[in-house]
C-alpha cells in the first residue's frame, strides 16, 4: 500500500498521486488442488475484487505426476505449494480480474467495463518464492487489444515493480487484468516443498517530478515564513 504523510500542504502534494490495490487477498476465498489427474484446474468468483470477480487458474507444466500443487487463497495472501519433497513438474498460476466466463485455466473478459486506469506507471507485487518464475501482466482492452509486460520473480526480493516503459499506452478503456506467474523452476532434489507467496497486487502512479519540487518548494517557504514570524514575535 501507499501512505503519503504530509502536513501543511497535503491536497498540494498529493495531487496525481495514484493508487489501485489490485488485490490484497483480504477477501474472498478458493482452493486448487492440481496433478496428474487434474493437471488443469481453475474457478471463477464475483465479489470485492476490481472489476467485480477474480480468477484463479493453475495447470502443471511439462511431464505430469502425482506430486501436484495445492493453490488456495484466504487469509489475506495466495499461497501455491507443491506437495511432495521429490522432484516434480513446474506450475503455471493465473489470476484475472474483471473475467466473465472460464474454461479451465482460461478466462474470457467482455468490452463493457470501459476502466479508465490513465495515469497508471507500474504494478507493484508484494511476494515471496523459493524459486525464480516469470510474473507477466496483461491489460485486456476491447479497443487496444492486449497490452503485455513482463517482470521476474526472484527468491532474493520480496517486491518488484514492473513499470509501463516506453510510449505510454492508452490505458483508458481497459476491460480486464490477468497476472501469470510461470517458469517456476523447480530445484532437483530438493528437500522442501517449493512455494509461492502473494501479499498485495497494485497499479501505481507516481507524482510528477516537477510538481513534486513545486510542493517541496512551498513547504521550505511556509516553514521560512513561520520561522520569521516567530522570531518576530519574541
């Protein structure tokens, strides 16, 4: 989350200064059990979630077995963990927000949700993995098609920030949000289940460097002036 802590001039500074929490995971709940004979599962719910449901969705990667992975979200985060201590295939996690219909691990979203995210610089993600993966944004939009980014997860962080480099795109009429999170790589022998935590998910918009200084600039001038009329005073 964003906390600005600012007196005196607060309105002033915090002037185009944006904050989406995508999700927290502080509400709703689901569970996925994936393996072998279930290599691909998903559900589809409606709710408090931003644009109304949230997916999750999940499918082994490469050779099945038995071992699988147990998806479920409560609590306040999304926790994925594989349930043997041996070796075993990757998993593929998907979520989506503003999703109508699913099939599988597949999501459809519709064009009327026209959600003008405009000002939107960077998803922020809150998390914690035992290994790398690769943490792909799309932005479904029934007027610039799909708008895709691309971060990377590591073991070392617990945050990445995954910014809308370039030109700009429109982002003025999105319809849909859907987060995947694949290459999970999954460590040989290793001797403790492999897992994913999800903290928070959030689209952020900085203030204008300009403007900032601008505000900076007037708080240094009115604590001047105070200072004057105080000495003045004695």
């Amino acid at each position: 989350m964003i906390h600005l802590i600012i007196t005196g001039v607060g309105a002033i500074l915090s002037v185009g200064a944006q904050a989406l929490m995508l999700d927290d995971f502080s509400t709703g709940s689901s569970s996925l059990f994936i393996n072998e004979a279930t290599p691909i599962n998903g559900s589809l719910s409606t709710g408090a979630y931003w644009g109304g449901s949230r997916g999750v969705g999940g499918r082994l990667v490469g050779p099945t077995n038995n071992d699988g992975y147990l998806i479920t979200v409560a609590g306040g985060e999304l926790f994925a963990s594989r349930l043997a201590n041996t070796p075993s295939t990757g998993l593929a996690l998907k979520l989506a927000y503003g999703a109508t219909a699913r099939s599988g691990d597949s999501f459809d979203y519709g064009n009327d949700l026209n959600q003008d995210l405009s000002g939107m610089q960077f998803i922020r993600v809150s998390y914690e993995s035992d290994n790398f993966f690769t943490f792909n944004v799309f932005l479904q939009s029934s007027t610039q098609g799909t708008i895709a980014y691309t971060g990377l997860g590591d073991p070392n962080e617990t945050e990445m920030e995954i910014w809308f480099a370039g030109s700009p795109p429109d982002l003025s009429d999105i319809d849909g949000i859907e987060v995947r999170m694949t290459n999970f790589v999954i460590e040989p022998g290793a001797t403790t289940n492999d897992v994913i935590f999800l903290d928070e998910i959030e689209l952020v918009g900085a203030v204008p460097e300009p403007f900032s200084m601008v505000g900076l600039g007037l708080v240094g001038a009115l604590a001047l002036r105070r200072k004057r009329q105080n000495s003045g005073s004695r």
